[in-house]
C-alpha cells in the first residue's frame, strides 16, 4: 500500500481485494502477465480438483503424440 499512497482509487482496491484474499502473487508486467497468473491459477486449481486433472492430463498427454 505505501507505494501507492498518491491514488486513493488505487488504495480503495487494494483494500477491496485484501478483504477477499489473503495473499498475493505478483506477475513480470510483459504484456502476459494475465496468461501467467491464470495459467499459474489453474495449475494451482488442478492440486484440488481430481476430476479437471485427470482431463487436463489426457489433453496435454494427447498432444504430445
């Protein structure tokens, strides 16, 4: 927060979004920034959804033949 105490807009997401999450995970700012959070989110997703891995896992298997 301190580095954006000039934007109160700015200061008022933040606390919106601290409200509903307890961490953050900061991304290279390279214009694929939304491709890897996501990507990253998914995967994290795939550790508690058996059913999703076991179809991301065929997908990706299948794509290597």
């Amino acid at each position: 927060e301190k580095e954006y105490n000039e934007d109160p807009v700015y200061l008022l997401k933040i606390k919106d979004l601290s409200s509903k999450y307890k961490n953050i995970r900061r991304t290279r700012p390279d214009g694929n920034c939304f491709f890897r959070a996501f990507s990253y989110a998914y995967l994290e997703h795939l550790l508690t959804d058996k059913k999703e891995y076991d179809k991301f896992y065929a997908i990706a298997k299948d794509s290597k033949e």
